[in-house]
C-alpha cells in the first residue's frame, strides 16, 4: 500500500491550503497505522467532496493519488552456474516460480528476525515463528516437486539451484565434498540468512545457496 503520508506531502506541495483538513488525516494516520485503509477512504471521500470538485489543479492531484507505485526488482540468492559444474536441466517456469517466491520469503522473514532480536518485539517474534513454520512447509513441498521432477530420490550427490544466463534457473549437481552427507541445496533457510545479515555467509556454503 501507498504510503498515505508521503501522498498528503504531494498533494501539499500543489495547494497549501489544504493543509488544514489534510494534516488532520495525516496526523491520525501516523498515530493509528493499522486504520490506514479508513483513512485512505477518507482523503478520498475529502478530494471528491463538491468542494474539490472544480479544483483548478484537480487533475494533477488525481494523478498524485492514483500513480502507481514503482516496484523494485525483487534480490535472489542464487548463486550463478560455476564452470564445470553438471547442469540436470533447467527448472520449469511454473516450479522456478515457486522458487523464487520462496526465496524472496525467506529473505524477508530473516529481516524480520534480524529485526525482532535488535527490538525484542515479542509480537513480532510470535508471527516470524508461525511463518518459519509455513516456510518450513514451502520447502518441503518445493524438493518434493524439483526432486519428482528431475528424479533425484536414489540419487547420492549434492545438488543445488542456480541462475544461468540471466532469469533461468538450473538445477545442478555439486561435485564431491569429502566429509560432507549428499544434501539438497536450495534458496537460503531462515537460520541461514539471519546468520548471513550478522555474520556473514554461513559456514561451508560460502554464500551459496
């Protein structure tokens, strides 16, 4: 959602004189965010008022209100493909989909962590723990469908998704570690992340994920 007091500031900045009805709105939504919906509805209900209705610079504000807001190109954690290393195949859009839906979660949810622990928000820590359960359950179900997929179930190696050339992701078998159990790599876990926000990248991965 727009933030509606950056949106206020704008309108502002067109016509002064509406500060006296728009600051009050913008006051209250700072003090009670949540019911930011009810005040979207009343600034709203405000700039189509008949008052507004033949605003000289109508149009302009309308167009404040109404712009989209810009996104950012979402951060993976997929490593590149290493020279060498043994692509199985490239994962199909509707699974690398999925993929990186996850992998975006879970970045969030180890910010949240980070968060939680310089705050000791205890509300927040009780939501991070449901949606690391949910995370939980995400992963699982994504090997399921790759390892169905690409019929690693008797398989003993390591494998790992990866990008390759750009937005395609890949799945790719490690080469041998000695002294580590054949595993399945994907995104970054929770506890991984928020290892790699303190501390760097975790132990024996090297930032991979």
């Amino acid at each position: 959602m727009k933030s509606i007091g950056r949106t206020i500031d704008r309108i502002l900045k067109v016509d002064p004189m509406l500060a006296e009805h728009l600051d009050q709105i913008k006051a209250k939504s700072q003090r009670y965010p949540s019911k930011a919906t009810a005040y979207w509805r009343e600034l709203l209900a405000f700039l189509n008022s008949d008052q507004l209705r033949q605003h000289p610079k109508r149009g302009e504000i309308a167009g404040i209100v109404s712009a989209p807001r810009k996104r950012a190109n979402p951060v993976y954690t997929f490593d590149s493909v290493a020279p060498g290393e043994n692509i199985l195949g490239v994962v199909p859009e509707h699974m690398a989909d999925y993929v990186r839906r996850h992998d975006v979660k879970t970045i969030k949810l180890a910010k949240m962590q980070v968060e939680a622990n310089m705050t000791r928000n205890t509300a927040l820590m009780a939501r991070i723990a449901r949606e690391e359960t949910l995370l939980d359950i995400s992963v699982k179900k994504m090997w399921l469908m790759l390892k169905d997929h690409f019929g690693l179930w008797d398989k003993t190696a390591s494998f790992s998704i990866k990008k390759n050339g750009g937005a395609t992701l890949v799945m790719v078998e490690l080469p041998p570690q000695q002294g580590l159990r054949p595993r399945v790599l994907g995104p970054f876990g929770p506890d991984d992340l928020r290892r790699f926000f303190m501390l760097g990248p975790p132990d024996g991965d090297q930032g991979q994920p």
